[in-house]
C-alpha cells in the first residue's frame, strides 16, 4: 500500500532460473505480466493464478526498452 495516495498497488513476485534476467514490458486486463528477457529480447507472460509463464512466440521481439 502506497500510505501518501491511500491505494494498493499489485506486486508479483517472480521465481525465475538464474540465469534468467527480465524486464516488465505491461499488465494485461486479467492480471498477467509481459516480461523481455535481456538476453534475447523474447516476450514471455507471466499468469499468477498458476504462477506459470510461457513464452509468447519464438519470433516476437522487443525492439525498444521499456520506459
């Protein structure tokens, strides 16, 4: 809880291999995290009801850091 604003905010907490390092690219309407891994800029989704992530398509890059 953020006590300046009076609102929550949702935080995930991500169990990843350790060679693994990502950067959040969104949250989707259900929930769920889009991340990149740095290494080959690949998008992955992230579902926390089932704590499974799955990469979203071998072809799909990020192109821009997020910001």
């Amino acid at each position: 809880m953020n006590a300046e604003e009076e609102v929550w905010s949702k935080t995930y907490s991500i169990t990843l291999p350790e060679t693994m390092c990502c950067m959040p690219v969104s949250v989707s309407k259900q929930g769920n995290l889009v991340f990149s891994n740095n290494e080959k800029s690949r998008l992955f989704k992230y579902y926390p009801g089932t704590g499974e992530i799955r990469c979203l398509s071998l072809d799909l890059c990020v192109i821009s850091p997020y910001l």
